[in-house]
C-alpha cells in the first residue's frame, strides 16, 4: 500500500536549483531575441530630401585627419 503523504494541506516552497535558473534564464533570453523579429516591416526616419543630399563633407577637421594618418 502506498503511505499517505504527510504534508497536511501545506504547500511545499518552490525549490529553483542551479540548473532550472539556467534553463529559465536560456528561455527568456531566446524569447526575447524572437519579440523584435516578429515586428512590421522597417520605416526610414528621412525625408526624401534628406535622402538625396549630400552627405560628405571634407572639412578642415577631415582634411587634417588625412594628413596625420596619410590616407
């Protein structure tokens, strides 16, 4: 015959070990990874005009990087 279990309405607490926190952590860290890539498609913060401007611009601060590296 099986005992009967001692525990008289009380609640065992949660044991976490070691490795079940490991495994819990793994869990949220690869659902985390997953949340961004579920998302609509990307939407440019320019304006069309700022798309087509020039964007280099060899200032003296540029020049000067130049002449120290030898580019």
């Amino acid at each position: 015959m099986s005992k009967p279990s001692d525990s008289k309405g009380k609640s065992q607490p949660a044991v976490v070990d070691r490795r079940s926190l490991f495994l819990m952590g793994g869990s949220a860290v690869a659902a985390a990874a997953v949340v961004p890539l579920a998302g609509s498609e990307a939407v440019a913060d320019e304006s069309k005009s700022e798309r087509v401007k020039a964007r280099y611009k060899e200032t003296d601060h540029v020049k000067n990087y130049y002449r120290v590296n030898r580019y």
